[in-house]
C-alpha cells in the first residue's frame, strides 16, 4: 500500500518557474532516499537530484543548479523546485522513494510538466 503521488506539473514558458511535489503514504520518507527522476519524449529516464533522511542532496550535472529538491518529513512530502526551465526539461516527473534497507524502489505515477512558448 506504499504510493506516491505527484503534483503540480503543468504548462510553462522557458524561463519561468515551477514547484513539484510528492505526497507519500503507506510510508514514512524519513527511512527513505528520495529522489526525482525524469523522461522526456523519446528518452531515457534519467535521475534529477536525490535526498537523504538527514538532508543531503545530490542533482545530476545536467540540472545545473537550476533545481532544488527539499523534504518535510513532518508532511511526508518532497518536493521539486525547478527554476530557469527550459524546453529540454520537458518530461514527465517522477517521484522515487528507496527503501536503504531493502533496497526496494517505489514510484509514482509521474506528472506530466512542458516548457514551451
């Protein structure tokens, strides 16, 4: 009954800014990496940035800085702030929680977000 759920993909113009966020439940995040992941039209799924339970992060080269990934454990929520987008980020979003236990992977059904004039 683990699920995760993403919000708040949607249409937007390069440059502008968008928050994606992923409500956990059957879960508790604070035992779990979590992490976002993307695929855009005709590609490979690739990472965008990962979070620890205390905190630490990690973002793929590609993101450039331009993305911030958080969590509030208290919420059981992470979130994506993504900032400067551009076409190329087209994708849909997916939010992904690993068990570092066993090692488990959980996803989200994805949100779909577009950049495009």
């Amino acid at each position: 009954q683990v699920q995760l759920v993403e919000s708040g993909g949607g249409l937007v113009q390069p440059g502008e800014s968008l928050r994606l966020s992923c409500a956990a439940s059957g879960m508790i995040i604070r035992a779990y990496v979590m992490g976002w992941y993307r695929q855009g039209p005709g590609k490979q799924r690739e990472l965008v940035a990962t979070i620890a339970s205390g905190g630490s992060t990690n973002y793929a080269d590609s993101m450039k800085g331009r993305f911030t990934i958080s969590r509030d454990n208290a919420k059981n929520t992470v979130s994506l702030q993504m900032n400067s987008l551009k076409p190329e980020d087209t994708a849909v979003y997916y939010c992904n929680a690993v068990d570092v236990y066993t090692r488990r992977a959980y996803w989200g059904q994805g949100t779909q977000v577009t950049v495009s004039s």
